[in-house]
C-alpha cells in the first residue's frame, strides 16, 4: 500500500511539475537544435507533425503567430493535451486520497 501511495504521490508531483517548467522555460527554447523527428532524420521529409514541440511551447506563452508558423495543428492539439493532462491529474488525486485515507485506517505497526 506504501509503494501505490509514493507512486501515486510521485505522478502528481510530476503531473504538476512538467507544465510548471515549460512555462518557467522560454518560449524559444525548443527553437534551436537538431530534429527528433525520425522521418526528418531518416527519410528528410517532414511530417504533419513537424514543429509541433515548438509550436505548442510558443502557444503556452501566448505568442500566436510564431505558433502558427511552426504547425498549424498546434491550435487543437495543446487543448486536447491539455484536457487529457487534467483528466490525468483528477484520476491521480482521486487515486491518492483513497490511498492516503487507507493508509491512515491502518494500525501503525503493519
């Protein structure tokens, strides 16, 4: 029960965290460097989703226009990675108040 609940605890630590940082990072962080993508790497040839990191970088700070250079799709993407984020974080405090009340119903010497 211990192990579910640091578990538990450590998901929403990083559930919280990750969205704290990328706003903490400046928007063009991600502008420079070599691509991860693989088929820009192996084929040269850019996907739908090229740019995609960057463009939702520059939405989380606001700055609409270089997103929309970057990728287009970012527009519905962050709001759905946003919702499913959320979905995310309320499963997970759900999850932990049950443990964390089970863990409290327990006599201290198990």
């Amino acid at each position: 029960m211990k192990f579910k609940y640091f578990f538990t605890l450590t998901k929403l630590i990083f559930i919280v965290a990750v969205p704290l940082v990328l706003l903490i990072l400046p928007a063009g962080f991600f502008d420079n460097g070599k691509s991860l993508c693989l088929s820009k790497l192996l084929l040269n040839v850019e996907c739908f989703a090229c740019g995609m990191s960057r463009a939702c970088m520059h939405l989380i700070h606001l700055d609409f226009e270089e997103a929309y250079a970057y990728n287009m799709a970012s527009f519905l993407a962050l709001p759905a990675l946003a919702i499913v984020w959320v979905q995310w974080f309320l499963k997970e405090w759900k999850m932990y108040k049950r443990y964390r009340y089970a863990m409290a119903a327990q006599p201290a010497n198990e």
